[in-house]
C-alpha cells in the first residue's frame, strides 16, 4: 500500500502549482507564463530522481498579473478534465 501524505490545501483563491520539466530552463518558462496570468510568489525549486526539475510556486486566482489574465478571466469555462494516471 502506497502511503499519501496529507495535503494542506492552500488559501481561498489560491493554487498550488507544480511543474516538472526536463530542464531548469523549460521549468522557468512555464512559471513565467503563469506569472503573466497570475499574481503568485516566489518559486521553489528542486531537482527530480530522474534528473528532471521539479518547481513549485503558489498563484493568486483572485489576482490577474497584467493582459494575460484578464484575457483568462473572460474565457473562463468549467473544468471536464480529471486527475492524469499518478495523481489520487
């Protein structure tokens, strides 16, 4: 049996975002990207069992960071999608 450490869930209109790229460099492009959406903090970054980068940063939802997210505020439509074959 696989043991799940529990999650503390992250403040009312915030995300928890985690990226895993094969290099720093493809990691930081995609947390720049969310930062043009979204308000958010400081990343942190640590390296992965296989090599990879793994990053994580938390986003503000509430807070559009400039036309990015205001042009992700309008189209915002429901999610369909469920969790991908590793996640619970």
């Amino acid at each position: 049996m696989k043991y799940i450490e529990p999650q503390i869930l992250p403040s009312l209109g915030h995300a928890e975002v985690r990226i895993i790229a094969r290099t720093p460099e493809a990691a930081r492009a995609v947390a720049e990207a969310l930062r043009g959406c979204f308000a958010g903090t400081a990343e942190r970054s640590f390296p992965g069992l296989g090599g990879d980068t793994r990053l994580h940063l938390t986003v503000d939802t509430a807070v559009s960071a400039g036309p990015a997210g205001s042009r992700l505020a309008a189209g915002r439509s429901p999610a369909v999608a469920g969790a991908h074959s590793d996640e619970i």
